[in-house]
C-alpha cells in the first residue's frame, strides 16, 4: 500500500480497538475515566502518526515539508479515530449494551463532584441529575460522530507536533 496516510492510519484504528476491547475485559472503569485514557490515546495517535510520516519521507529521498507531514498524520488520525469510534460504538450498542448505564453513571458522579467542588447546591445537583436522566442514550450513532469530528481537533493538534517533529528540507 503505497499511502502511507491510510495504512498507518488503519495500523492506529486496529491499536485502538485492540486497546479499548482489552481495557474492557481487565477492567471496565478505565473506559469512563479521562484522566487515565487520554495517555494511551495521545501514545497510540503520535506513534503512528510519526510511523506515517517517516514512512512518507522515506519514499520522498528523505524530505517532507510541515505541510505534506501535517496532512500525512492527520489522515491517519483521522482514519484511526473513526476505526477507533466505530468500535466503541459496536461495544457498547451491541457487544454489551450494560455499558451505556454504566457510562452515564460514570459521568454523572465526575459532574456531581465538580459540581460540589465548586460549591453547587442540592438543588442545582438534583437538577444535573434529572438532565442526565433525560439525556438518553450517549452512544447513539449521532452522538458518537458529533464526538468524532470535535477529536479531530485534537488530532490536528497532535498532527501539528508530530509534522513539526517529522519534518526535513530537501537535501542539497
């Protein structure tokens, strides 16, 4: 395969699902806090990013300006992303839909305790809860594209560092 972009992108989707399926057979909780995954995510998205980008400038005798570096890790970010987002939305709609409730609990306790942190009354923490309640379903299709397009902000900005990183004139 001669796109670099592409395959690496597909090498990065497969390490995201192969994450997110093991996080979700050791322990489940890691799956909702945000704290602990954005690591493994901000390792996996560089890696390949880079991988993608060295691949590129190899097959150009070694040259890739910021540009074409940029372009090259975001298409792969954003291929790996919607691998990675379309596997989520398998595990937890189809796979094993108990999820759901336990994603929505999970994210009502991390509200509630902001919420007192910054010293919310009982009444505005009842009203937090009824929203969530009315929410429905999180990781609807809709709603996981929506999560979708606001992460390839991130990956534009991971693909800045990385086509910085990555980049090299032409040799004279």
């Amino acid at each position: 395969m001669k796109n670099h972009a592409v395959r690496y992108g597909l090498y990065m989707g497969l390490a995201f699902v192969l994450f997110t399926f093991t996080v979700y057979f050791v322990y489940q909780d890691f799956l909702f806090n945000a704290s602990v995954s954005w690591i493994p995510t901000v390792a996996i998205s560089g890696i390949f990013m880079f991988l993608a980008c060295k691949a590129e400038r190899d097959s150009n005798n070694g040259s890739l300006n910021f540009g074409e570096a940029f372009k090259t890790g975001f298409i792969a970010y954003a291929i790996g992303g919607f691998i990675s987002i379309m596997g989520m939305y398998v595990l937890f709609n189809f796979i094993d839909s108990s999820l759901i409730d336990i994603g929505i609990e999970k994210t009502l306790e991390t509200q509630l305790a902001v919420a007192e942190k910054f010293g919310a009354n009982e009444e505005a923490m009842a009203a937090m809860e009824e929203q969530m309640s009315e929410m429905g379903n999180p990781y609807t299709f809709g709603k996981i594209m929506l999560s979708y397009v606001f992460t390839l902000i991130f990956g534009a900005i991971i693909a800045a560092i990385v086509g910085a990183i990555s980049k090299r004139n032409p040799r004279a």
